[in-house]
C-alpha cells in the first residue's frame, strides 16, 4: 500500500532528486541540479509551501514528489491551493501512489481551510488528466459557460 508524507528539511535531497527528475521529463536544460538544490531547501523552510513524498510501499524509499503552494484568494474568501508540480517515477507508476498522493493533496488543502484546489497540465497529459478528473478537477469548473485556462508568461 503506497504511503504519502509531509517532506521535511532533512529530505531536501530526496525531494531535490524527484524534482530534477520531473526537470528533466519535461526535456528541460534548468534549473540546475545545484540550483534545484537550493531551491528545494529554500521552499521546505517556506511556510505557504508544502512538498509531499510518497513511496509505492510502506517502506520504500520516495517515488513520487507533490509541490503544493499555499494563498489567501479574495474570490473564495479563504486559502486557494495551489498543485505546482506532481511526479511519479515511471518505475512507480500503475501502483496507486499517484492516486496515494492526490488523497493526500485534497487532504493538506482541507487541512489550512482551502477553499479551491488549482493545478495545470497538459492536455495531452491522458494519464495525469485521468488521475485529476477522478479527484472531481475539471477545466469548466465554474458557471461561465467556457473553459477554464492557466496562463503565464514568463519574465525572464
């Protein structure tokens, strides 16, 4: 049975070492293994942010990583959650540590009286998009009559 936990400091290592590897699922050349380091351990000391570890089995080493950020929303008139990032390794995957950490995810968002949990993905993300719309997410999830969209633009 898959178990989920709250990353402490001493795991900045552990938690480091998913996220560099969901760097580089995502073919990407940064941050840096050094840089990712240090961000890690400056977020682990942040308390608006969570990281959660999970393993495939109870004693298992870490095989899945959830980023989330915490805000205040005035549309909501609480805490809005936001999922950053999630992985699980490939080697993990089909063994409910996905399913594992979004139990936890919704778990830790009620937990600081969150009103709203939001994430993006993908759309060609089948298998991520499977595991969110199983968890109740949608892409129309208010009453405008459109879809839901999460823009950026990077400023760097």
């Amino acid at each position: 049975m898959p178990r989920v936990w709250l990353a402490q400091p001493q795991e900045v290592e552990a938690v480091a070492r998913l996220m560099s590897a969901f760097r580089d699922h995502l073919k990407l050349d940064e941050p840096s293994d050094a840089e990712m380091m240090a961000g890690v351990e400056r977020l682990l000391g942040d308390a608006d942010t969570e990281f959660l570890l999970g393993a495939p089995d109870g004693d298992g080493p870490a095989a899945g990583v959830a980023q989330l950020r915490y805000r205040y929303g005035v549309w909501r008139a609480g805490f809005d959650c936001l999922l950053e990032d999630l992985l699980v390794d490939a080697a993990a995957r089909g063994t409910g540590l996905g399913r594992a950490l979004m139990a936890a995810i919704v778990d830790h968002a009620r937990a600081r009286a969150c009103r709203r949990i939001e994430l993006d993905t993908n759309e060609t993300n089948t298998a991520a998009l499977a595991l969110y719309e199983r968890f109740g997410f949608s892409a129309v999830a208010n009453s405008y009559g459109a879809r839901d969209l999460y823009l950026r633009l990077h400023l760097d």
